[in-house]
C-alpha cells in the first residue's frame, strides 16, 4: 500500500466525524462559559485549556503541570540544552564520592503569602514528602535517600545511600520537588492537600471557577525575571474545534500543547496573517503497548507480527501531516544514552503473516478469522477518549489488523479510568506515551519497575523482565559512564527485541496563536508553557 493512498484511507475512517465538526464551526456552534472570566486587556494573555486546573499541590500528581510550573520552584532548574540553573538555591556542591549534595539558599526570598522561603522551610517541605514517601516510590531517590536536612537558614543538604546521576534532574522538574508555603500545610503533612497553592514562583493564583476559568496575576516579588504580561487568564474549553473558533473571534490568545490543536487547523493557518503557528522538536514517543500476560502476545512472534503490520509513515503523514514524524524506536536516538544501534521493524503485512504462521495460527480464507487450536484471535486496544488522535489512530490500526485475520475492539474510555485500566494491566493494546523531556530516558525506565503506568504489567509476561529491571537498577547508581551506556543498550535492546512497544510518532508541541503574541516557543520541559517569555507585539 502506498502512503498516499493509506493516507486516504486512515482519513476516511472519520470523514463523516470531521464533517460534522466543520458544519458545527460554519454553523457557528461556540458557545461561551456560563461565568464570562475578567475582560482581556493589552496587558492579558487568554489561554486555553481543555479542562479545569484541579488539584494544584505540587506533592501529588492530580493537577495541571503548566499551572504547578507557573506557581512554584524547587531547588534548580532545567536549561533547554538540559544544564542546571539556580532557582529556591542559588548554588550547590556534590561530594566527590557523589552522596552528598549541599545547596546554599537564595537570600531574602519568601512565598507569595509572604512566608520566609529559607532552608528550613525547604526542610518542611521535604519532611511533607517523605511523609508521603510510599506514593512517590517510583523516583529511586527516595529509595536511596538518607537524610534532608537544613543546617542554618541557608543551607540545606541532601544525604543519599549510593550516588544517583539524576538526582539533579528530579529535584529540577515540575513534582514532586516544588515547594508549598508552610502555612497552607496540614498539621505540617501535603499528603492529604493543601489549603491553597502557594509557591514563590512568577504567578499567583488569584481567581478560579471550576470548569471555566482561572485568573493569574505577575508575581510582583518574583527574585528572577519577571514576566512581560501582568496576567493569564486560562479558559476551560474541552472541544477541538471550539477552542479554534474562540482563538478566531478574538476570544483568546494562544493554544498550546501536543493535543491541545491539531495538524489540520495548524495547516490552515500556516500562512495566515493574523494567527501563527509553532511546532517543537521531539518530545517523546507516542506507542502502543502490548500486554505479554495475554495469551495471545504471549508469543513473542505475535507481538512482531503486530509490529510489521503497523505501518508509522502513513499514521505520520495521514494523521499529523507529518507534523509528528514516525517512531522506529522506544526513544527517539536523540535522547540521551539511546542513540543505539537497533533495527526498526519494517511495515511489511507478508512478514507479519510468515510470523504469525510460524506462531501457529492458520486461516482457511482471506476473510476468514485468525484461528489456533480452535481459538479465534481476538484483542482489545484502549485509547484516551479525549484524544481525537487515538481514535483515529484505533480505527487504522483495527482495519490493517483485520486484513491478518486479528478481530480488534477498539474501546475509549475517559483518563481517569483508561489510566486506572492501564496501570493495573487492564488491557490488551493501550496507548501510551513515553514521558519526553526531561523525564526520559531515567526516570520513564525506572519507573518501569514498579505499578506506575501500564510498563510493569505490560512486561510481567517476559522471561527476561528480572534481567531488564536489574539493569535499569544498576543504571540509576552507576559512576561510570562507560558502564551506564553499556547498560542502557541492554534494556533498549531487550525491550525492542521482546516487542513489547510498538512506536507509533515521535511526539511534538504545537502552539496556536494570535500574532499579537510575542515569544511563543517551546522548553526543555514539555509540560511548562513559556509564559515568562511572551511578550505583547505592539
């Protein structure tokens, strides 16, 4: 099959959908919150967000990280080349045997409540955690962790167990290592909630309806550069289409995120006057997981099978108009440690065929059904029924393993529940993505140890498992370079050789925009949109 032709093919299977989302947008289907958010001037950026900001408490995992960013710091920071930069400590030293590490506290800084932010107040913050600490067990530091402790106003040091080389980029991304003002703790405990989101860092969280919108203003206080706008307005609008219609009436300023706009509209407005568009490096991988405790994928020519009849070229150009560019691996060979030699599975239905014959399963027509041992081959795969991407996505991939003979139930549910579903190996196929920059390739691999995401459940059924597991422990502690790459290459090489993913995209961020906004880009961290760097075009 030719990609053009493909193409054409995985756009029907929603035809009719986008025809019914484009009468709504000529019919003029935007309808406005019920509670009108303040009035935009010269000096606001409206944004929009496809649902409400929940719970902001950096210690937990249930609120929108662009928001968490906007409202609080940790210790350091992440560079977009990946460097470390001060932020709550404006200096730091690592012990030579690589166990120690020893930060001086940035003076005069308090919280937005006017709370002192100095190493003590550090110190609260972590104990909150550690209080916490079984939640938080899928960041080996934690494991590792010895002591956190502050040793005057200024200084505050971390004691680990073995030394630990992302110990700095977990302390820099955007949770759980943020700090809350002590005052809004619970009897000195985050576990159970906060009574408001109070941080140090450039916004203040002044106005929020649930469901409909929240207002930011400029953190006035702020130690670092602050902000060209006085103020965010965020816009909850869960619809598509509807997000673009309000952008268009000039209800909004921007649009930002990797499903938050999609390539069509990015297309149309590609050489607009008005409206600009933005598209960010790779930032991680968009997969189908398969499950081996399933008896069918138990068999790892089964699983290959799938591999070779997914065809990533034609979902890049079909789906994203190449925007996200086809996934030969787990990591794009741009992250670190994974620029490794491992060859792709080509998009080859013959081979996917021989494999599935030499599996064992036979069939008696080309429609006849996938048949062994009196069994038909039957599998379920589970999307975020909030991405329209992983629809359309499910529908290419039932119809191509159809051809083999694989009947595919294609099942969406809400996040909530497809992440419930997903973490305890509810499944057959899910969709699931890798956790990009700069959370990839460390922590994503180490958290596949343990109940997380659907990794650990996905991979129970390797014979190889207790092998990758202990390598990737062995990654996380090891000094010497050399042996850390050599390490990598054994759990990249075993988790491609099993076939346990199958690459779909490599992810990007998108940005929508009205040109009246200066500044609009992208960060090594993916989750955080750049606020602090737009700027009103006069």
């Amino acid at each position: 099959m030719s990609i053009k032709f493909a193409r054409r093919s995985v756009i029907k299977l929603l035809g009719t959908a986008l025809f019914t989302l484009s009468a709504g947008a000529m019919l003029g289907s935007y309808t406005p919150a019920a509670s009108a958010a303040p009035v935009a001037d010269e000096e606001t950026l409206t944004f929009l967000n496809y649902r409400d900001l929940r719970d902001l408490n950096p210690h937990l995992y249930g609120g929108e990280m662009f928001a968490q960013e906007m409202l609080f710091e940790g210790l350091v920071t992440l560079g977009n080349d990946g460097s470390y930069h001060p932020a709550v400590a404006e200096s730091w030293t690592i012990s030579p045997d690589g166990r120690v590490y020893t930060f001086k506290i940035r003076k005069g800084m308090t919280f937005t409540d006017g709370e002192v932010l100095d190493a003590y107040a550090v110190e609260k913050n972590f104990d909150a955690l550690i209080d916490n600490k079984k939640r938080h067990s899928w960041l080996e530091m934690m494991r590792l962790l010895v002591s956190a402790k502050a040793t005057d106003a200024e200084t505050f040091v971390i004691t680990m167990k073995e030394p630990y080389y992302p110990m700095l980029t977990e302390l820099a991304v955007t949770r759980p290592f943020a700090f809350v003002s002590p005052k809004v703790m619970k009897d000195g405990k985050t576990k159970d909630g906060v009574t408001s989101f109070i941080g140090s860092g450039q916004w203040i969280l002044k106005e929020h309806v649930i469901d409909e919108y929240s207002v930011f203003e400029r953190n006035e206080n702020y130690w670092g550069k602050k902000p060209a706008y006085k103020r965010v307005i965020v816009k909850v609008i869960p619809d598509n289409q509807t997000r673009i219609l309000a952008l268009e009436k000039g209800e909004a300023d921007l649009i930002w995120g990797k499903n938050m706009v999609d390539a069509d509209a990015l297309n149309k407005y590609r050489d607009s006057d008005k409206f600009g568009i933005a598209v960010s490096d790779p930032t991680s991988t968009r997969q189908i997981v398969l499950n081996t405790n399933n008896e069918f994928l138990r068999d790892a020519n089964v699983r290959r099978a799938l591999q070779h009849a997914t065809n990533k070229a034609v979902i890049s150009q079909g789906v994203f108009h190449g925007l996200e560019p086809a996934a030969d691996t787990l990591y794009a060979k741009s992250i670190p440690y994974c620029n490794i030699d491992l060859k792709p599975y080509e998009a080859n239905m013959k081979k996917a065929a021989e494999l599935l014959e030499q599996a064992g399963w036979k069939r008696d027509g080309r429609r006849a059904p996938l048949m062994k041992d009196g069994k038909a081959m039957e599998l379920n795969l589970l999307y975020n029924s909030n991405s329209v991407s992983e629809k359309t996505i499910a529908e290419y991939l039932q119809s191509e393993f159809g051809k083999l003979g694989i009947k595919v139930t294609i099942r969406g549910e809400e996040e909530q529940s497809y992440r419930d579903n997903m973490k305890n190996g509810h499944f057959d196929l899910v969709f699931n993505i890798c956790w990009g920059t700069p959370y990839d390739p460390q922590s994503s691999l180490a958290a596949m140890r343990q109940r997380v995401y659907g990794d650990y459940a996905a991979q129970l059924g390797l014979p190889d498992k207790a092998e990758i597991d202990k390598a990737i422990t062995e990654i996380l502690t090891s000094t010497d370079e050399t042996r850390r790459q050599e390490l990598y290459t054994f759990v990249l090489k075993h988790l491609h050789d099993d076939a346990v993913y199958i690459p779909i995209t490599y992810e990007t961020n998108k940005a929508l925009f009205n040109k009246k906004v200066g500044g609009v880009g992208f960060l090594s961290n993916q989750y955080e949109v750049p606020f602090g760097d737009m700027y009103p075009v006069k």
